[in-house]
C-alpha cells in the first residue's frame, strides 16, 4: 500500500456498528493513493478501534470474504477503490444484505450456505467415474453451459443484491442456483435430474423475478440470471415429459 | 435498514418496474373499460355523451399513456418469454431497448391518429 497520504486529506467513513438493531457511526480516516474500502475499514481497527468486527483474508479478489455494502450496493471492499465510491469525501459501509447479522460488518452465512445444499449443490460421483477418467469434450453443449457459471467463489454479493431473496427468505437465491445448473450440465454427475429436481423444488428456479441484479453486481462477472433461466427451461421440459 | 433505488439502478430492473405498473395499471383500467362497452347495452345515450367527452385532449393524451403502458407490458411479457424459453441471449439490455422503444412508437402512432 502506498502510505503517502494524498492531497484530499481525510475520509469520511460510517460504519454499522452493532446487530440487526444497530446504527452508523463515523471515523475519519486519513485518504491514501489506490486506497480501497478494506483499507479504510482496517484502518478504522487497526487505529481507531479493535473491537470493529469485519472479514477479510486474501485482499486481492480471490477468496471473495471481504463482500459489504458500500453505499448501498454490495462490493467486494478489497476491489472497491474509495475514490470511485466517495461522495463527497463520505464513504458509508454496512453489512451486506439479506443474511443475519453477527456483529458490526460481519453476517453469519450459514443461511446462505444451507441453501446450496437445499439445491442439491454437491457433486453426486457416478458409478462410471470409478472405473477410469470422465472423458468431457470441452466444447460441447453441457460443459459450455457448466463452465459458463462454475467460477462462483460464493461471496454472497447476488444474494444480498437480488430482491426476491429479500420478499421471500425462503428462495435459494442466485448463487445456489447457478452451482445446480452447474451440475445440472456435469455429464460426470451420478444424479442430474435429481439437482434438477431441488433446484425446481419450492421457492427455488421458478421463484427468479429476472431482475438480473446478481448478473449486474457478480464480481467475478457471472450471470446467475441466465442459469436460472437454464433452470426453469430443463424443468419445464422435463415437467412436460413427466418428471416428478 | 434504508432500501434505496441504488443497485436497482440498472435496465433489467426498471423493465421489471415497469412490467409490474404497467400490468397493474391495466388490471385497474380492464373493469372500466368493460363497465364503458356494457352502457351500449344498458344506456346507449350515456355511452355517447361519455364518447363525446374522451374526444377531449386531455383524455386523449391520457389515452396515449395507456396505449405505451399495454404496449410496454406487452414488449415485456414477450422479452420475458423468450428470456425463459429460449436459449440464453446476450443482448438482455438491447431487447428491453427495443421493447422500450416499440412502446414509445405505437403511443405516437396512436397520437398521430388521435387528433
């Protein structure tokens, strides 16, 4: 990091404090080159006070641990640059939306974790796997389809954008969706209509409004919306060929 | 929390906003719509005098909106058809620029023709 301060001076810096039943509170933190918000919230730990709960690991965009809501839009903090999100030399951050809150930044993601699970979102190994390597034709339909949403690093940035989470806490949401088209397309899964199963199930596919706000805030660029979509396509077909 | 329009802020979203007022103006508009056609039967005399009273420019141009408003729902439904049950489409953002488009054209069509 550079530690020149710049010729801006101070930030101005809110952060939610508390529970659910929380409030902001302000720090003024001094402005750097190239400072990120995650720069700014450590700063506030490191220097202002060491009880600020938050999470962060990897600093640079990988483990996507460091997910809150800047300004009101969720954003991996460790990408976000304080001089694109700065109003006014006033930077609000909150925890990111739609999960329990632990405490200050921190959210427990359980729920959201629960709910790949409800959409089956684990390899089922088939029996032909065992008997010698899977041979997968890059280019072929399914694998497009699977390598086109199998970058998720599941940081919850859809699932805390996306409203439809919001209006019915019982919708999986985006990201578990996108991991069950995922393996709805791995020709090597040992139960693909039965993914496809939990992903339909309840308030799963056929819940999606198709607002496209995960395929507008993925920060790895995926499109949740479209795999959903995919979803919906293969359960209707397989609906009218008299799936359970 | 505050919920603000900020990362609603994108096509999709408003193409959304604007499926769901647009139907839910027309679902209010359908039953007066209908209680009109029935006084041809009931009272045909009123009929006429409520004719004569939509030939007015306000009401035309309020006529206009409607005509966007059912336009726009149905560019909507049809984009979301094909978002459904058609292969994946890249160009979400340039079909709901059509869409949008599409609606703006028929209500200046049905404005060119309103007066």
């Amino acid at each position: 990091m550079d530690a020149a301060p710049s010729p801006e001076g101070e930030l101005t810096v809110e952060i939610w404090r508390g529970g659910a039943d929380g409030r902001f509170r302000t720090y003024r933190v001094p402005r750097r080159r190239n400072q990120t918000v995650l720069d700014a919230v450590t700063y506030v730990q490191r220097h202002i006070d060491p009880s600020l709960a938050y999470r962060f690991a990897c600093r640079v965009g990988v483990c996507g641990s460091c997910a809150m809501t800047v300004n009101g839009a969720p954003r991996w903090t460790c990408r976000t640059r304080v001089e694109r999100v700065a109003r006014r030399g006033r930077v609000r951050v909150a925890p990111l939306r739609n999960l329990p809150i632990i405490r200050d930044l921190a959210v427990d993601m359980t729920p959201f974790f629960d709910k790949w699970a409800r959409a089956k979102g684990h390899f089922v190994p088939s029996a032909a796997g065992t008997q010698g390597f899977a041979e997968v034709a890059p280019d072929s339909p399914e694998r497009r389809a699977a390598d086109a949403g199998v970058e998720c690093i599941g940081c919850g940035i859809c699932y805390a954008v996306c409203d439809v989470v919001a209006w019915n806490p019982d919708y999986v949401g985006p990201a578990a969706l996108n991991r069950a088209w995922t393996l709805v397309n791995d020709v090597r899964d040992g139960d693909r209509a039965g993914h496809l199963a939990a992903a339909a199930a309840g308030a799963g596919c056929h819940a999606c409004h198709s607002h496209q706000s995960c395929a507008e805030y993925c920060p790895t660029g995926l499109n949740p919306t479209a795999s959903i979509a995919g979803l919906k396509r293969m359960a209707f077909v397989a609906a009218l060929k008299g799936a359970p | 929390m505050t919920v603000t329009i900020g990362p609603r802020n994108h096509p999709a979203y408003w193409a959304f906003v604007l499926h769901r007022v647009s139907g839910l103006a027309l679902a209010l508009f359908l039953p007066v719509h209908l209680y009109v056609l029935a006084l041809a039967i009931d009272d045909a005399a009123r009929l006429d005098r409520f004719l004569a009273w939509t030939e007015g420019p306000l009401v035309k141009a309020a006529e206009a909106g409607l005509v966007v408003l059912l336009a726009a729902h149905m560019a909507g439904g049809l984009r979301l058809l094909a978002l459904e049950f058609l292969p994946w489409h890249e160009g979400q953002k340039a079909r709901i620029a059509i869409g949008a488009g599409f609606a703006v054209a028929v209500g200046l069509a049905f404005l060119l023709n309103a007066f």
